[in-house]
C-alpha cells in the first residue's frame, strides 16, 4: 500500500459545538487508508520527530514495517514511542545516516504514544502549509525540504538541502525554491512553477513572497482531502497547535479516544522489545475473551480487502479459536450477523483449507435460537404459562 509523510507545519481546525470552541472530529478515515500520528491534540511537535521519520523511511528495514502499520502496529509503536531506539542504531544503514546528519532523535518521539487509526474511526481535521521552515525568529529564516511524500517511490532526501529566505530582502531564486519540493506529490514542482510564472525568470524572492505562493497552492486542502486523493498509509507527524480558548475537556477526550485498539504483537524479538510485551502480557491476555477488539481486529482486515499475510493470518486464528471458546461458554455476541459477514470476507482472504470457516459459523446460534435457549425450551415455556382449559 503506499505510504505518505508529511514535511510540513500543520494545526487543527476547530468548530462550535454547545457554545465552545472544539477540534474538527467530525471527518473519518476513508477506504483504503490509515492514519499514524505521535503528537497530541493541541500540541506542537518536534524537529526530532520528523527527522526520525523521515530516516525510517529511507532505510529498507524499517521502511517495510511503516507500509503495514496494521500488522506491524506494537513494534512501531515501541520504536515510536522511544522503547527501541537502540533497534533502529543497530541498522547500518540507519547508524550511517545518524553520523551523517547528527544524533537529533536523543529524545522520545512526540509525546510517547504512537496512535493509528483505520478506515471508518474518527480523526481531527487538518490544515497544513506544507512550508517546513524553522525559527521564524531569526532573519534569514530556514527553509527545508517540503510537502507529501510517497516513501516507496520517493524516499525523501536526507542531504541536509535548505534554502535561505529574508524576511525583506530578495534572495532565493524560484529554481532554489522549488528543489525544496523535489519528488512532492503535493505541491509539485510543476504547481508552484505554475504559480511563479507570472514573475520574471530571474526574480529574487523573499520570505513573505515564497510563503504566497505555498499559500494559494495549499489554502483549502485538509487532511481528509488529502487522504481522499492519496489512498493510503499517512504518516502525520505535524504540529497540531490551536488557538487559545479551545474547550480544555473536549481536546482531553481527542487525546483518549485517539488510542488504537488493535494493538498485536510481531516477530521481531530484543530485550527491550520482550520487556514491553511483557508489561503488556495481562491486557494481551484479557483483550483474547475481549469480544470487541476481536471484532475490530477482524474488522480492520476486512477495510484492507487484500490477501492476509502470515502474521495476520495467524491473528484470524487466535481470534476464531476465542470466538468458539465465547460461543461455547454461551456468552451472547452484540451484532453477530455482522461479525459472521466479517468472517466470510475473511475467508476469502486467506488460502483455501487453512480455517475450518464452516464450523465457526455453525457455532452462532440461529437467528430463532438467539438471545438464549433453544427454540424447543423456549416452546415448552411458553405451554407452561398457557391457562388450563375450562
């Protein structure tokens, strides 16, 4: 599936609801997309964050985990949130790019929790200038690489190129200023040459000038747009800053209900990694007889519609197996019928004969039956309540 960074700054867009300002949940995840981000609602995010993303996706190894964020989501998660970040120096490729570039990603990524969100959950609308400058304090200020980016075909490049913008005095030339944008797929280089055609080809600009013609490229176009143009894996690292007087409970509830429940384990083994999933061994161990986050495990597979590799395969397996052992201990399931849908999709997912399907689905009780008892017990009560005949 492809899979999109952005280089840029961002916020949040806010609406009224009860008379208070709130962030912009109303938008949900489209078909064929997922949605990572580390920074929380009403926060900025850091340099570092962007730069350790913009490595991970340049290097193979990691690169293939960050294409399936669905399956590969806890050892993301603990590279994320800083857990294994001795995991990412023990790549050569990944230490090369370090002693190159700096150590800049010493700290924890944004606010240690990695959230992923599939197709059909909720996000917070976005706007982005896709402009990535630094201190716009200092005179020069900094302009760096820009814009959205598709790490399979284009990885973005880590060769440090910056522009220098004045504030007041002309100085970048628009050839200088649309290399920052090599490779985007949005703005494209052929989107700002469009607008700075109507200067003259040698035309200096300054910083206000080149931030104009970002700004009639970028003004309008949101995240969920973006996510509707450009099916697929977007990593979201940006600031999420809003003005002041945002209704402090609602931003709290952005931040809780932004958690992903599809939380799994993967192959890779280290100490650091086997200590985080022992400290999550109890909750692993309860979300197994937990007959909604089965339900959203199969479900997220099913949004996917393409053929389950190994590791989620075996993943249908154990969840099968808890629902046989919920049906059989005679726990009624909420919104079976829908769950049986999911589960015959799936089986078309997988290669023929590695599930017994068939027997799954003949464990739900029928739609006379359920609810509890059997349909004869529930005849025999019935006669039992009638009044004797006279």
């Amino acid at each position: 599936m492809p899979t999109y960074i952005y280089l840029s700054h961002g916020s949040e867009c806010l609406i009224e609801e009860g008379g208070v300002q709130v962030p912009n949940r109303r938008p949900v995840v489209p078909a064929g997309c997922t949605l990572s981000t580390i920074t929380e609602s009403g926060v900025e995010s850091r340099d570092s964050d962007v730069r350790r993303l913009m490595r991970m996706s340049s290097v193979p190894q990691t690169r293939a985990l960050m294409i399936d964020p669905v399956t590969n989501h806890d050892l993301l998660s603990s590279i994320f949130e800083g857990i294994n970040d001795e995991y990412l120096m023990a790549i050569p490729e990944y230490k090369s790019i370090v002693a190159r570039n700096g150590q800049v990603n010493a700290k924890k990524m944004g606010h240690e929790q990695y959230h992923l969100k599939v197709a059909g959950q909720p996000f917070t609308q976005r706007p982005f200038e896709f402009l990535f400058y630094g201190d716009v304090g200092q005179d020069p200020v900094e302009l760096r690489r820009s814009g959205l980016y598709d790490i399979e075909v284009f990885p973005p490049p880590l060769d440090g190129y910056t522009v220098r913008a004045y504030y007041d005095i002309p100085s970048v030339s628009i050839e200088e200023f649309i290399e920052l944008f090599r490779g985007s797929l949005f703005p494209t280089q052929q989107d700002l040459m469009q607008i700075a055609s109507s200067y003259p080809p040698t035309y200096k600009f300054n910083f206000y000038e080149l931030a104009d013609i970002a700004l009639k490229i970028t003004e309008g176009v949101f995240l969920s747009s973006l996510m509707e143009r450009f099916r697929g894996n977007h990593y979201n690292f940006t600031c999420r800053s809003h003005p002041e007087g945002v209704n402090n409970a609602s931003v709290q509830r952005v931040r809780r209900n932004s958690i992903t429940q599809s939380k799994r384990a993967t192959p890779f083994k280290n100490a650091k990694y086997q200590e985080f999933l022992k400290r999550k061994q109890e909750t692993e161990t309860s979300e197994l007889s937990n007959i909604h986050v089965i339900k959203t495990r199969l479900s997220i597979f099913v949004s996917k519609s393409q053929p389950l590799n190994p590791r989620q395969i075996e993943v249908v397996g154990a969840a099968l197996e808890a629902i046989k052992a919920l049906l059989k201990s005679g726990q009624q399931i909420e919104d079976a019928e829908e769950l049986k849908k999911n589960i015959q999709t799936i089986s078309t997912l997988v290669p023929p004969g590695t599930f017994d399907f068939n027997k799954v689905l003949a464990a739900f009780p029928t739609a006379a039956g359920a609810g509890g008892g059997s349909t004869r017990r529930r005849r025999r009560r019935r006669r039992s309540n009638r009044l004797p005949q006279s």
